[in-house]
C-alpha cells in the first residue's frame, strides 16, 4: 500500500521486516514500485524473488512488464514475457500484451499485435496508441485510435490523445475535427484524463 502512495523508503521498511515474504508480498512490492516509476528496483527485488525460488504469478508479471515498460528496458520486457510461459508456465493474458506492447516501438507492437492468439482490447491498443504519441507516428496512432474508437466510442481519452497527437504535427484541422466529434457523440473530457 505504501509503495502505491508513492512512499517507497516506508515500503521498503515494512517490506524487510516481514518475517515471511510470499508471491502477495513479493508482487505488491514489485507493482507499486514499478506504478512508482521505480522499475530499476522493482526489476531487483523481482530477481531477489526469483534467487528465493519463490514463484511469481500472473501479476507478478504485469509488474515487472510495466517495471520494464517505465525504464524503457525494450530487451529484459521481452525476456521477462517469454520467462512467463517458458519457465513458470504462465500463459500471456490480455495485460501482458498490453504492457509489452507499451515496452516495445511502433514497428515491433503492431507485429506482436499481428501475432497474438487473442483480439485486441483497449489495453492493447491503448498502448499502441500511446507509442505513437511518444513518437510521433500520426498515421499509426489514426489507426489504433479508429479501431478504439469503433471498441469504445465513449472513451475520451482517445479523443484527448488523437486530438494532442494532430495538435503536435501541426495537423490543426484534424485536432478540430476531432474534437468535434466528441462533442458530436456527447463525449466529455472527464479530469484527470490525459
């Protein structure tokens, strides 16, 4: 819990002075650290877990993938999805996906999208459609926000991301025309959203 308010140093403390540590333990340290932007650490305790052969589950996992995510560790996510069904024969869920989608460029998540056993969902699109924000790719990021849109029409924080990404490129017209459609569709930006 400490760890998820952002009080990694009392985490920690209450963390070590468990006299018995199990994978609920072990995974509540690894996500808050890793929702903490502290994916270095995350990543270590996740190891000291692993040298204690306590086994991780499901959401360990989702951990250690947004750990990697965080510190833009393209390599180690990638080994750390394959470890899940190679060593502890956790099948990839849904999630998993969408974290490795948010680890990997635009060109390799569109591929690993193309490749899943499942169909997309917000979280995995979502994730592309984040990339393409942080890389400035407007023609992947109209895709993944039109296959959201036909998913979610009345997620607004799809609107807010397209509407930003068209406002970077100079794309005035479509940032507009976007936000005229959610006006259209009655779609109201909700605080907090992006």
């Amino acid at each position: 819990m400490y760890a998820k308010c952002g009080s990694i140093e009392n985490a920690l403390m209450v963390f070590e002075e468990l006299p018995e540590k199990d994978v609920m333990t072990w995974t509540a340290l690894t996500v808050g650290l890793a929702m903490c932007v502290e994916g270095n650490k995350a990543l270590e305790y996740f190891h000291e877990l692993q040298i204690r052969e306590v086994k991780p589950d499901a959401i360990t996992f989702v951990g250690v993938l947004v750990a990697c995510s965080h510190s833009r560790l393209v390599d180690e996510g990638i080994s750390h999805f394959n470890l899940m069904s190679k060593t502890y024969d956790i099948q990839p869920r849904i999630e998993h996906y969408g974290c490795l989608v948010d680890v990997l460029g635009i060109a390799e998540a569109k591929e690993l999208i193309r490749n899943m056993l499942m169909a997309p969902d917000h979280f995995i699109l979502g994730g592309l459609l984040g990339a393409c924000r942080i890389h400035g790719n407007l023609k992947a990021a109209e895709r993944a926000a039109k296959q959201l849109l036909e998913l979610y029409p009345e997620n607004d924080g799809t609107y807010v991301i397209l509407s930003n990404i068209n406002s970077s490129s100079r794309k005035w017209h479509k940032a507009k025309r976007t936000r005229e459609l959610m006006a259209e569709r009655s779609v109201k930006k909700l605080p907090g959203c992006v």
